[in-house]
C-alpha cells in the first residue's frame, strides 16, 4: 500500500468543482491528479499562464515544423 500525503483544498473548490472534474478523466482522485499534471508537463504550459497564450505558442511550433 502507498503513503499518503494530505493536500489541502478549499471545500468548495473540493466538493463542487475537483470531485466533478475528477468521475468525468479518472476513476480515482489520485489519478485525476496524475492526469492533470502530467498533461500541463507534456504541453509545457503552467496553469497561471492564460490559456490564449499557450495555445498561441503551441500553434507557432506547430507552423515552424
């Protein structure tokens, strides 16, 4: 069995918003955090950023090759 770590959230942020997204990509809340890490990792893109500037970028690179 894994160690667990305690993350804390905003209840509201956890129980409308984290618990939907979550059932919608994984079938556990760990999972669901693995996936949305690993894809801001892949896409090389920081969840502060605005997401009309990454996708600019992104298509940028995409015209280059």
């Amino acid at each position: 069995m894994d160690d667990f770590l305690t993350i804390r959230f905003r209840r509201n942020t956890a129980q409308q918003r984290f618990k939907r997204f979550s059932k919608k990509i994984s079938s556990t809340y760990t999972d669901s955090k693995e996936t949305v890490l690993n894809s801001f990792e892949w896409h090389g893109c920081l969840p502060s950023e605005k997401f009309k500037k990454v996708w600019a970028r992104k298509s940028s690179k995409f015209r280059k090759v």
